[in-house]
C-alpha cells in the first residue's frame, strides 16, 4: 500500500501567489480528487484485512501451501494500513472541529 503523494509540479511554490476560487468546474482532467484517493485507500486497507484473514483462516486449517511467515507479514499489513487510516480520521475530524470553532 503506497500512501505517497506523487507531487507534479517541480518547483512547490510556483502558484503560491496566485489564488483561485475552486469551482468545481476547474478540475483537472485526469487527476482524481480526494474522495477518490480517499475511497481508493480505504478499498485497499479493506482488501489486506480480508486478505489476512483469509490467510490465517488457511493456516488454521492447515492448508500445506500457506506459510505461517506470510500470514503474519499480511496481518502486520493490514493491521499498519489501520491504523494509518485511522490517524488520518482523526486528523480530519479535529481540522473539522477547528474549522467549526473558527470565529467569522
């Protein structure tokens, strides 16, 4: 699970004088946005858990071809790519409540 943010641009603040109202019209093609990226990540953090659950069920079972090694590699996966995604839910919610407690 790769969690990097791939930047475009190579100079970081080349645009930082130059603010824009978003429109929602101005997005550009190609790029997905941060629900998508959001919805993507949460997908994959889905999929290792299911898959290391999937591999202990089989070493449960005894199954010859799954290693107890590689069912313990993927359950720290999955168990990492949580608690990543749950930092980052709490990290949202308090810039949320900080936003809300802005005084206008």
């Amino acid at each position: 699970m790769d969690l990097r943010i791939n930047s475009t641009t190579t100079a970081p603040l080349a645009g930082a004088g130059l603010a824009r109202r978003a429109t929602g019209t101005e997005a550009p093609v190609g790029k997905e946005g941060f629900s998508s990226a959001f919805k993507n990540a949460l997908q994959s953090v889905s999929q290792a858990q299911n898959q290391a659950a999937d591999l202990q069920r089989e070493v449960q079972l005894e199954n010859p071809s799954v290693s107890l090694e590689q069912t313990m590699v993927a359950i720290q996966k999955a168990q990492i790519g949580f608690q990543a995604t749950l930092h980052v839910r709490n990290r949202m919610v308090q810039a949320y409540s900080d936003i809300m407690n802005m005084q206008v």
